[in-house]
C-alpha cells in the first residue's frame, strides 16, 4: 500500500504549500482517482508518491518505506511505475523494446528475463508486434500504452499515471484507460490524475484536491450527487449526468448513479 | 466572398511520421458568419486540410479559392489565419503585446501594436493588464486566447484553428467558445477537431472527414438525423445527444436537440407530457 | 512499413548485415575507409564498389534509401569534379575548350577518381548506421571506451546522453518544423534580407524550440528517475552485445580482405 499520513509540500521559495495534509492510500488492484483544476496540488502529490519529492510535512510509505529513507529510494521506484502528461517527453529508447527494458535494464536484471518482461508488458497493453518500431512513427495512444509498458516491466506493485490522457485523441484515451484498467484487475493499485471526470466514473476511490487541501473523499457516485457542491470544487459534471438531474428534478423516476441513454429513454418513454 | 476549396487532393511523400495524413477530393464553402466544424480522427487528414484551406500546402489537383483569388494571390494575403495546435507553444517574445503583433508586423501594418490590443480584447484579455505581460506566465486558457489572439490581429477573413479547445479544462475550453463566437461576428471560422461535441450547438456546418474523403457534409440538425455515417468515420456523439435522439427515435416528439443539461430535460419531459 | 526519411537512418529489417556485433561492423568500416584512401586506382574503387554492393544486397536495405546521401551531396561531388577538371586558358591540349575554360583529361579523371571515392565511403559508411540501431552504437562506442573507464570516463553516462540525444532528433526536428510552419502562416520570412535579417528572422522559431526543449528535458529527467536510472552502474542490458565467431570471423577476414584491396590497387 502507499500512505500518504497528513502529507504537505511546499516549494522552495513559494509561500504557500502546494500539499496540505493529505491524507490518502492507494491499494493494490484498486483504482484511486485525484481531480481538481489546474494548480491544485495534483501532479505534486503524484510526486511524493515515489520519492521522487519528498514531503516537507506528514510522511509518505510505501509498502512500510518512508519515502524519506535515501536508501530506499529505488526500492520505492521500482515497486511505484510512473507516467507523465505528455508521452513523447518520457521514451528514453529508440525502438519500442529498448525503450521498455530501460527500467529492467537501471534494476540489473538479467538479459533473458529482460526479454520475457518486455515481451509481456508490451502485451499487456495492446502492442505485442511492437518491439522494432521507433516512438516517433506511433501515435500518441501508442506512444502512452509504451510509457506504460516501460513501468510494467518493472513489475510494479503500484502506478502513478498524471493526466495521461490529456493529450490524447479519443481513440488514444480509450485505449490508455483500458491499459489501466486491465492493471486495476490485475491487482496493481493505480492512482489516475486527471481533470475530466468522465475518465474515472468507474474508480473504487476519488478524492478532489483544492489548494493543496482534499475537498472531497468518497466515491464516483457521492461526488455526482450534487453537481453545485462539485463545481464549486472545480469539477464539472459531464453533460448526460447533470440531465439525470434535471430529469429528476422534474420528478422523473430513475434508476440510481449514472443511467446510460437507453436507461435514460427507457425510464422516459416505456414501450 | 468566401473560402471555397473545391475537390482538393494532397498526398504526402512516403515515411511520413504518424498523424500526417492524406485528404482526397474535399469541397467546402466558408463564408463570414459560418462556424464550421470538420470532424475527423487522427489521420482522417483534417489537419492536412487546414494546411491546404490555409495556403500553406500546394493541393495535388483541385483547387483553394480565396474571395475569389487564390492563396498566393497580393489580394489573399492576410485574408485567412490559422491558429495551430497548442499554439501558445510557439511564444517567443518578452510581453504578449509584441508577441501578439509580430503577425500584423511581417504584414506591414502601420499600427501593429494597436491591431495587437484589438485582437487582445477581442478573446477577453484587457490589453492594459495582459499586453505588457510575458506570454510564459500566463494559465492554460488565457495562453491559448493570447495565442488566438495573434491570429486575429492580422486582420483575417477567416480562421482556421486546429483543436483550438485541446487539453484545457472547463473554464479554459468556454472562454474560447467564447471568443470563437465573438469572433464570428465578423470573420468565418473553422474549428478542426477530433471532439466535436461542444461546438454542435453552435456550429453553422459539420464536415466529417473519414481516411481524407468527406463522409458527411451538411447542417447539425442533418447530422441528428442520421448519424450512421458519423459514427462509422469513428466520431462519437455526446452521449447527452445520444440520448435525446434515442428518445427521438423511440417515438417522443422531440422538435429541438441540445447541448443543455437544462434545457434537454425540459424538452423531454413536455415531449413526455404530450403522450397522455 | 514505412520508412524513415531521414538519409542514415536506421532501417528495421532483419538482415546478416544487421545481426552483425556494432563493434564488429565499426572495425570492418574503419578498415574500409582506410584501404579507400590508400588505394590509388580505379581497379581498387572498382573492387570496393563490388564490396559495398554486395554488402547493401545482403544487408536488404532498399538501394534508394543507401543512395539517397549521394543526392545531397550533388553540389560537393560536382565542385570536387570541376575543380579537377577544368583549368582556365591550359597551355596543353584539352578536352573541350569553351572560351578560356578548357576540360583537362588528366584533371578529369582525377575528378572522377575522387568523387567516386566520396560515393562509396558516404555508401559504405552510411551501412553502419542504416543497419545499426543508435542504441546499438552507443552500446560498441561504450564498450570500446570501457579502457578509459579505468581513468575515471564516465563512458556508461556519455553512452546514456548520445543515445537520448539520438532519440530526440526526430522528436526536436518535427519540432521546428511545426514552430516554422506556424510562424509562417503568421507572415515570418526566412528567405529575405542580409545575413544579420535572416539570423534574426530565426529568433521567433528558436525562443520557442528551446523552452519546449527544456520542458522536455524536465520530463524526460522525472521519467528517467521514476525508472530507477542512476548511472551506468549496475545496468544490464536487453541486447548484452556478445563477439560471436561470425563477428571475429567478419572482423578478421573482411577487414584483411578490404585492406588488401586498398594496398594492391
């Protein structure tokens, strides 16, 4: 499990902390979904969840290490995988494969199981006949699945994915939010950064961030309920959620959460 | 007056990196007062078709007239703006004012500085408090309006914008709607994207690209009619469109479908309503 | 498959060219480049161009690509080509004669001599890297730098940064062509004006090339982090370069073989 206990950063020279006593953990093949605008504290916390910050204030452990302890440092970042925003700026290889085996490469395994391991995470996220092809003839999706790929092979217990799907068509994100979730069910614990709610109606957890503070802890479903309450969190509800609402509101009979269209028709218009 | 591209072609030479795609045989009409909208997924070559609409790509066969002239025409210059992705990538200068200006600069506008606090307002950034702002240290949404806004201050007939919403949140994504419709009032736009679904309220036409060639060309309201060819062009409409048009075909009296969370759950229970 | 359009560029194919040691491949060419100069007739470039051919078939890399340099390199081949040949108003017999500029044939075939030389080290050269993946020969230049580890080069880290910078050529040349393309469209011009204007008209393509660059580089140095990189310590590596028979067997015979034809002709 990583703990973050009451944790807090705050920026050599800023004022205030970007992290303000969160506390929050993120378990193994559950999916812990961290929303809030621009500026909120996100990528921060995304950040101390494997050493690569460490908090200023509270602790972070993973797996029972304290971030803090330096020489636990590449223990913590092999078991915590992380991706970034922008695909092309994390793929250090030339060719897919050598890209992948860059993190079992750093960790001294050896050759033949460096194979194995790439041959199984390029696999595991839908580009298994990949190996020989170079970053800058895949698209971004492919690009974001390779990044994946790369923290797979390191076997970690736990991945980080900060806004991975930002950048990314819808064809891309689709296929970005499958690999992830393909991980959840595989029993790896995956913290999902974003800000489009919609990437996350599905996460096991969601905790909304707001100047560093959490504003919000509970469920997908907890945080629709009331979409002033989200949006003065800086969360918009997606368009057919708040229509639930308003069907509701002029006493129309729904089926609980978020109904997809055809329960949606259905409940209006039964035939 | 208007930017017409009429059975444009443009092939690229072989071992082009991903995403640099083909369009064949593409007609458009853009007149001042249009919002158009060319829906495409990545390498349905919209991009390549802003490039060519733009003057920037010679077409293989057919042609790019603009107000009658073609691209390269002394008459056309200035005439068409196009505003990339992630355009406030591309800053480069120490106060958005200059940076802004540099367009009706290499124009050889007397007044650039003014044209630039025009184009400044017009996307709702006060030319007394941003102009003199470095670009660098300005949010997602007002970086990408200051970038805009160098487009508009070269004086276009019409602009083109290449995902002009990408990767802003929902603030940043409605000052830009925002400004696209100020902006129509005096221009006509085209907004290339893969997420069409936020400007169907408002856009005059939609174009569906599919592999380069048109899949579908007409009104919104012909799009809600029949969205088998949208969707076989691998676009999605919104779900809350969805919905309304499923409620549609089931057989609920439904005259208008919108955007509006508001306004759609209106329509439907009245459409409910009339049943008994 | 598409290929890759940059000239040298890797071409990923399987070939006996191509499963051939880096270190084995960077022998055998330092030796062809040797015998190419000492060799002083057209018999040796001849035996050459039989060497080079032979390898480019069997390597399966498409001639256009192998060839595509030699276009680039029109001007330099006609200049090397003119400057032999031509003299201005020869005291001798010549060739051709066309006012004061006369075609010496001595001048000619000397032309010829030295253009064809640039054709094949360019060719033979260009071999390596078309059948070598950059990560490949950055892991030879390492291995062969290892001596000077013992002194204290840090040989794993300067292997690490020439293959990210590797990487990031396509990446950083997409790049500028993007930032070119949208400063045009803005009216920029880059073909006016004095040396001092043309720099100048650079600076909107530049600003904005570096600070991308650096926010690459940022994240580039979180991604490296996060994947446990700390140095060439410690690392092993997906493709161990291993000196099989066939490589010594290829290092020895072909690199006397070529040396051979340089001597004799």
């Amino acid at each position: 499990m990583i703990v973050f206990e009451q944790a807090g950063f705050v920026y050599p020279g800023a004022s205030a902390p970007a992290v303000d006593g969160v506390s929050v953990e993120v378990e193994p093949g559950r999916l812990l979904a961290l929303l809030g605008a621009n500026g909120s504290g996100k990528s921060t916390l995304a950040r101390l969840g494997n050493a690569l910050l460490v908090p200023s204030t509270g602790t972070v452990l993973v797996d029972g290490m304290d971030t803090r302890d330096e020489d636990a440092v590449w223990d913590i970042r092999s078991r915590v995988g992380f991706i970034q925003q922008n695909p092309e700026n994390q793929i250090v290889g030339t060719i897919a494969e050598e890209d992948v085996a860059f993190g079992p490469e750093n960790l001294g395994v050896a050759a033949h199981e460096i194979r194995i391991r790439v041959d199984e995470a390029l696999e595991a996220v839908g580009l298994a006949g990949f190996q020989r092809r170079e970053p800058h003839m895949l698209s971004g999706g492919q690009k974001q699945r390779l990044a994946i790929a790369g923290a797979l092979a390191m076997r970690p217990s736990y991945l980080i994915a900060d806004e991975p799907t930002a950048m990314l068509d819808p064809v891309g994100r689709a296929d970005v939010l499958r690999s992830l979730r393909h991980l959840r069910s595989v029993g790896v614990g995956v913290m999902h950064i974003t800000h489009h709610l919609e990437d996350v109606l599905d996460a096991d957890r969601i905790i909304v961030l707001s100047l560093g503070r959490t504003v919000f802890d509970g469920t997908p479903a907890e945080l629709v309920v009331d979409p002033g309450r989200a949006l003065s969190m800086g969360i918009e509800l997606p368009a057919e959620i708040l229509l639930a609402h308003e069907l509701r509101r002029h006493g129309v009979r729904l089926p609980d959460g978020h109904p997809a269209p055809e329960d949606l028709v259905e409940a209006l218009w039964p035939l | 007056m208007a930017l017409v591209a009429d059975n444009v072609s443009y092939a690229y030479e072989e071992g082009r990196p991903f995403g640099v795609d083909a369009v064949r045989g593409v007609g458009l009409t853009l007149e001042v007062g249009d919002l158009l909208v060319v829906a495409g997924t990545t390498g349905s070559g919209k991009s390549t078709l802003l490039r060519l609409l733009a003057g920037l790509l010679e077409p293989s066969t057919g042609s790019v007239v603009v107000d009658g002239v073609s691209p390269g025409h002394r008459d056309a210059r200035g005439a068409v703006a196009i505003v990339f992705q992630d355009p406030e990538t591309q800053f480069f200068a120490e106060t958005l004012r200059i940076d802004v200006a540099f367009g009706p600069r290499n124009l050889g506008h007397a007044d650039a500085e003014s044209a630039a606090d025009r184009a400044l307002s017009e996307v709702g950034l006060d030319p007394s408090v941003y102009g003199s702002r470095s670009p660098f240290s300005l949010s997602g949404g007002e970086a990408r309006r200051g970038a805009i806004a160098g487009a508009l201050a070269m004086g276009a007939r019409y602009l083109l914008l290449d995902e002009p919403t990408a990767g802003l949140d929902a603030a940043g994504r409605a000052s830009i709607r925002g400004a696209l419709e100020v902006e129509r009032q005096r221009s006509g736009v085209i907004v290339v994207t893969h997420d069409p679904g936020e400007f169907l309220d408002s856009a005059s036409g939609i174009i569906a690209l599919d592999e380069g060639r048109v899949a579908l060309s007409g009104s919104v309201g012909e799009l809600y009619a029949d969205p088998s060819v949208y969707e076989r062009a691998g676009l999605e409409l919104p779900p809350i469109v969805r919905t309304q048009l499923l409620a549609r075909a089931s057989g609920m009296p439904l005259e208008q479908v919108t955007l509006d969370p508001g306004r759609a759950a209106a329509a439907l229970v009245a459409a409910r309503g009339m049943r008994s | 498959m598409r290929v890759p359009s940059t000239f040298g560029q890797y071409v990923p194919v399987d070939s006996p060219v191509h499963s051939l040691d880096a270190r084995t491949k960077i022998g055998v060419i330092a030796l062809f480049t040797l015998g190419l100069f000492l060799a002083d007739g057209f018999a040796g470039l001849g035996g050459y161009a039989v060497v080079v051919a032979v390898v480019l078939w069997a390597s399966h890399v498409p001639p256009r690509i192998a060839l595509r340099g030699v276009r680039a390199l029109g001007v330099l081949l006609l200049f090397t080509l003119l400057a032999h040949a031509l003299r201005w108003q020869p005291a001798t017999v010549t060739l051709l004669r066309v006012g004061p500029i006369g075609v010496d044939p001595e001048g000619l075939r000397t032309g010829v001599f030295f253009a064809m030389r640039i054709v094949l080290l360019m060719v033979g050269t260009s071999l390596l890297t078309l059948t070598t993946t950059p990560v490949q020969l950055t892991d030879a230049l390492e291995s062969l730098m290892r001596p000077a580890s013992a002194l204290g080069v840090p040989s794993g880290e300067i292997a690490m940064m020439l293959t990210i910078a590797l990487r990031f050529i396509p990446t950083t040349a997409q790049e500028a062509e993007r930032v070119i393309i949208a400063q045009t469209a803005r009216g920029a011009r880059f073909d006016e004006g004095g040396l001092v204007t043309r720099v100048r008209a650079y600076v909107p393509v530049l600003v904005p090339l570096f600070v991308n660059l650096f926010r690459r580089a940022e994240d580039l140095a979180l991604a490296m982090d996060s994947r446990c990189y700390r140095g060439g310590r410690g690392r092993t590596r997906l493709h161990a370069a291993i000196m099989t028979p066939r490589d010594w067997l290829v290092l020895l015979l072909g690199g006397a073989a070529l040396l051979a034809i340089g001597i004799t002709f």
